[in-house]
C-alpha cells in the first residue's frame, strides 16, 4: 500500500500541512523539523504524487525535449545544457528520441502533451506544426531546437547552417580544393539543406572554377559516412573529389575510417575533410577532424530561459536566435 503524505505527518509528529511546506517551501520550516519530516520519508519510502501536485497547482515540474538523434553527441550537449538551465529553476528535462522517425516524433509530443508539461523543446524532424499548435492551445510552451522558426510562429534556438556551410566550403576552396563533395542527408531534415545552400553559395561565388557534387546519405550517422566514403573511393581515382564538406562530424568521422582502412589515399593529403557540430570526438580523430562548432551547451541553456519567459508570460511574442558558427581547422583539411 502506497505511502501517503499524512502516513509521514503522522510518522514525524507533525501536522500535513508542515510536511507540504518541507516538500515545497523548507525556506518556511525550522531546520529541526525539515529534518525529522526528511527522515520519516527516509524511513517509510514515501514518493510524492508529482501527477497530481501538477492538477493541483496547474504547474508541472518537468519539460520535455524532442531530439533528432539521440546517438549524435551535439545533441547529447544540448541536452545538458538544457538540463543545467532547468536544475537551476527546480525542473527536470524528460527526454525522447526521435532517431529519425516521423511517427515516434509524434508519439513523444502527444506523450509529453499528456503529460502537461511545461513546455516543450523540440528539434524536429517532421513537420510537427500542427501539434505544436496544439501544445500552445493546452498551455505547453514549444521552442524549437537547432531549427530556425522561419514563420515565427514559434520561437526558436538555432546556429546559422548556411553561414556555417559557406565557411566549410570556402575554407576547402581558399585551401587550393577545387573539386568538392558534400555528403548528407536525408534531404528533409532542414539542417542539411542549410548547411548544403551554404556550400553551394561558396562555389557558386569562387574566384576560380570549382565544382560540387553531392553525395545522399540515408542517415547522418558514422556508418552512413563509412559507406559514403566506400562509394567514392570505389570510382577511378581521377573520378575522386579533392574535398569533402560532411553535413555533421558523424558523417565526417566515417569518412575518414573508410580513407584510413582502405589505404589508397590519404587525409589531407588527397582528399581534405571537414565536418560541423565540433563534437568532443572530432579533435581526438586519427587526423583531428576540421569542423564548423555550435555552441551546444549554450543552445540548450538558451531555448530553456526563452521556454521559462514565455511560459511566464501568455503575450510574450516568439523570437529567433540565431548563434553564429565558428570554423575550427585542424588536420584533415590542410592545404594542398
């Protein structure tokens, strides 16, 4: 039979309502009771009801967050951030990855629209306007994710993906690269073709004849880079690209273990690589890795103030950040 709260009162000596405030104001109870009621929650294995505290108060505890991959480390540091902002005003993050698949998107955000949380953070993969909406019109505050709100209908917390692809690619081209692949996909995820616009803006307005192809991909991972690389490296040497402009580090790592193990060509030698996110891994690669960095933790921190405001104020109006990217040149893409 579940521990309830009077269960505790009774336990400890006291009346429910000073067992309330040690759980929601201790700032209002003497440090001697704190202490007696902590230790018969300690003794009986009382959880409160968190659920019902929600109805109660009409305020949860939790926000959700809504990722595109849950394996790609610059989520996982977006993820912190958010929790480190969250921590800070009492709240915890539930997470959910969506791992590339539409229908699971939809499944968490109607889950944490159930759950009526406080509001969401999503980077989406989908287009999940319609429920976000629909979170809005249940009092559950959405901010996007690594997703410029283009619309402003939502706010949202991004980095420039075209500015960030233009610095990939020029840095390839001011390095003597005239022949570029860009490797990503899939092609409806809105951060690879930002990051592809910016490539090709690049050589499109070179000082000298440069071309650019691109290579899919069915998943930004590091076993869809592996296979990648396998496909270029299977054409006639003349047929390779002399660079290689990687829609994320995951991509951008496979690449390079497929240069490495086949043996033929070499980083940057002949074929310079560049990647984006700047993932703890990138600088500890075979050949430290090129990359364009965002600044993830900061990301996660952001969209979590601008949940908190919004949620704090029903006319606050959506606004968009947007971070500069940075490019970070290592090894992979020295000069030719």
């Amino acid at each position: 039979m579940a521990v309830k709260i009077r269960d505790v009162a009774h336990h400890a000596g006291v009346s429910v309502g000073t067992v309330s405030n040690v759980l929601n104001r201790p700032q209002e109870v003497a440090t001697d009771t704190i202490e007696r009621v902590r230790r018969a929650i300690d003794e009986l294995g009382y959880v409160r009801n968190d659920a019902a505290r929600t109805l109660r108060a009409g305020v949860s505890a939790t926000l959700g967050f809504v990722v595109l991959d849950g394996q790609n480390p610059f989520y996982t540091d977006v993820v912190r951030g958010a929790e480190d902002e969250a921590t800070r005003h009492g709240l915890a993050v539930l997470y959910g990855n969506t791992a590339e698949d539409p229908d699971r998107e939809r499944m968490y955000l109607d889950l944490f629209r159930e759950q009526q949380v406080r509001g969401v953070l999503i980077a989406p993969y989908g287009d999940v306007a319609q429920r976000l909406r629909a979170l809005r019109g249940a009092g559950i505050v959405p901010v996007l994710v690594d997703r410029f709100s283009g619309d402003a209908r939502f706010s949202s917390v991004s980095v420039d993906g075209i500015e960030g692809g233009r610095l990939a690619a020029s840095h390839l081209i001011d390095s003597g690269r005239r022949r570029l692949a860009f490797v990503g996909g899939p092609f409806d995820i809105r951060q690879v073709t930002d990051r592809l616009a910016g490539a090709r803006a690049a050589a499109e307005n070179a000082s000298r004849d440069v071309s650019l192809e691109i290579v899919a991909t069915p998943a930004m991972t590091v076993e869809a880079g592996v296979r990648a690389g396998a496909a270029i490296l299977a054409r006639p040497r003349q047929d390779w690209p002399d660079a290689v402009f990687a829609a994320n580090d995951l991509l951008a790592l496979g690449l390079l273990q497929a240069i490495v193990t086949d043996g033929r060509a070499t980083v940057p030698g002949d074929i310079a690589i560049v990647g984006f996110d700047d993932i703890p891994f990138a600088a500890a690669a075979a050949v430290p890795l090129s990359s364009i960095r965002q600044p993830s933790r900061m990301i996660g921190r952001t969209a979590v103030r601008i949940l908190l405001e919004e949620a704090g104020d029903p006319d606050a109006v959506p606004r968009q950040t947007v971070f500069p990217p940075e490019l970070v040149v290592r090894a992979s893409s020295g000069r030719v």
